[in-house]
C-alpha cells in the first residue's frame, strides 16, 4: 500500500529519469505513470514505476523507471490457457541497470534486498549498458536492480496479463492500493 502522496512523489521523480532517457510524455502519460509498490510498502527498495504504452490483446510495451538501486521483484509470466505466457524483451536505456536470470551465480554488483534472499533465487547477473537488450522466454524467472543513478528501461512483450504474473514472494501483491492520505 502507498499513499496519494507516495504516488505523486514517486510519479515526479521518474521525470527526472525519463527525460535523461530522452523520452518524451504528454502531460496525460506523467499523469498516468502506475507506481507499484508490489504490496509490500517499501515502494523505495522493492518497487517500479510504470508506464503502459501499448497493451492490446496481442502486445504490450511498457516504459519501466527505477530510482536508484530500488528493485523490480523476481518474477515470471505464466501460461495462460492456450498461450506459454509473455515473452518479453528488455531495452535499456539510461542508467545502470543489472538483471538477474537463473543460472550460475554472478551476482557482484547488486544486491538482494535485506532479509529477502528466499524471494530472489536467481543470482545470474547481467549488467546492462544503454542500448543493450535480452529477451525472457515464457516461464523464465528474471528480476532487475537499477544501480547508484535509476534506470530506465523498455519492456516489449506479448499480451501483458499483470495481475496473473507469479513472484516468489509470497508476499507480493500486484496491484498496488493507493489510499487517500
Ligand atoms: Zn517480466
């Protein structure tokens, strides 16, 4: 849960990173930028903000900022019905920004966040520089750390069904409630 003003503060702090990244939103898209704190109420540490581009039945792009050092949680995108579930490419663009896939273990750069290691198994460490991308195939675990200045990413995917994406904490919430204080 966070509150209006988490929000709105978080919602404005992503600009800053935005516009280094070179990228342009209308007043309505700032406006509309989805701070996600993963229901765990430490939006700092764990959490993202997110700006859905295009989501239609077939695609989805969204526009990822994360302040520095905050963590996007280790998660993965099911199969749903007939479809293996998202397939989705990452394109960095500003920032320092590591992601974490299965496989030996790299990790150096960033870190779990404290007391959270069962909720982060991948230890893979990728570093990726602007420009660089990867893409997760259905099913495959991945999570991201912004380094010391945030990150700004894109997320080019099949459908995007949020709410049915599995975490490994058992503690995450997708959908992020937002009370009026
Ligand atoms: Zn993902």
């Amino acid at each position: 849960m966070i509150t209006k003003v988490e929000q709105i503060e978080a919602r404005a702090a992503a600009l800053p990173l935005l516009k280094k990244a070179q990228i342009y939103l209308n007043e309505r898209e700032q406006d509309t930028i989805e701070v996600v704190d993963f229901g765990l109420g430490t939006l700092r540490s764990e959490g993202a903000q997110i700006l859905t581009l295009v989501q239609t039945d077939r695609i989805g792009v969204k526009l990822i900022a994360l302040q520095p050092r905050q963590t996007l949680p280790e998660h993965w995108h099911p199969p749903v019905g007939a479809d293996p579930g998202k397939e989705e490419t990452v394109r960095h663009l500003f920032g320092e920004l590591f992601i974490y896939t299965e496989g030996e273990d790299t990790l150096d750069r960033g870190f779990i966040p404290e007391g959270k290691s069962e909720c982060y198994a991948c230890r893979h460490e990728q570093s990726m520089a602007a420009g660089a991308q990867i893409t997760f195939a259905p099913g495959e675990k991945h999570w991201f750390q912004a380094g010391d200045r945030g990150a700004v990413l894109f997320s080019f995917s099949t459908v995007a069904r949020d709410a049915l994406d599995q975490f490994t904490d058992p503690n995450v919430d997708r959908i992020t409630k937002i009370t009026g204080e």
